[in-house]
C-alpha cells in the first residue's frame, strides 16, 4: 500500500483544538502525549494529535456514574 493511500481521511489536530475539544489546559494534552495515553506525530517543534484519537480515548475514558 503506498503512503498516500495509508492515511487519506487522517485529520490532524493542534494540541489547542485537542484540549479546546477536550476541554482541558494544553499541559494536560502534553501529559498524555508524552505518557503515551495519547498517540501524537512531532511536526518540527509542535505536536499534531489525529483527530480519530481523540474520540477514541474519550470513549475509552468514559466512566459510568450512579
């Protein structure tokens, strides 16, 4: 499979629009990125987030309550 055809709907998303989507500090989206909860791919200096992973930890971290 060639590397255009591996990722064609892959959205990448900032650190700010994970934690505005997160509704967390961006410190915390840069704890779970280097904890490694959080897959991440270093773009230069910053870190791009895909979009897919974002939704999946949520519902990974979803808690029942009473």
């Amino acid at each position: 499979m060639s590397p255009e055809r591996a990722f064609p709907d892959v959205r990448f998303l900032t650190v700010a629009e994970v934690a505005t989507i997160m509704r967390v500090s961006k410190m915390t989206v840069y704890r779970l990125v280097h904890a490694g909860e959080l897959p991440a791919v270093r773009v230069g200096r910053s870190f791009r987030v895909p979009e897919q992973a974002v939704h999946d930890y949520l519902r990974d971290s979803f808690v029942e309550t009473a």
